[in-house]
C-alpha cells in the first residue's frame, strides 16, 4: 500500500510510485497536473488496479 499526505503533487507521486516498478509492475507519469499509471507488461498482461482507501475532506480525487 501507498499512502500520500494532502499538497503531495503529481510529480511527487511519480516519482515515489516510480521507485517501486521493479516490484509492482506499474510506472508513473505526470501529463500537467494529472497522474497517469502504467503497467510494464503488454497485451492482455497490461493492466493496472488502483483503489482508494481514504480520501480526506475536500478531496478531489477522480479516474477516467
């Protein structure tokens, strides 16, 4: 599990998750203020799962 604090950016969040793509399979990337997550395998190994556990107040997380 990867927690981050509210004012935590994108950028910040890339390169944390980016530090554990050897054992997640999944890597990082900043387009503007958005996340993006990406899966290290191709076809149909290539899939990426993310759940939020918490979200503080005022929060605005979202997916697309």
């Amino acid at each position: 599990m990867v927690s981050f604090v509210a004012g935590t950016t994108a950028a910040q969040m890339a390169t944390a998750l980016n530090k554990l793509t050897d054992s997640t399979g999944v890597y990082a990337v900043t387009e503007g203020d958005n996340l993006r997550l990406l899966s290290t395998s191709y076809g149909s190994e290539a899939n990426v799962a993310l759940k939020v556990v918490t979200e503080g107040t005022g929060g605005t997380f979202g997916s697309s």
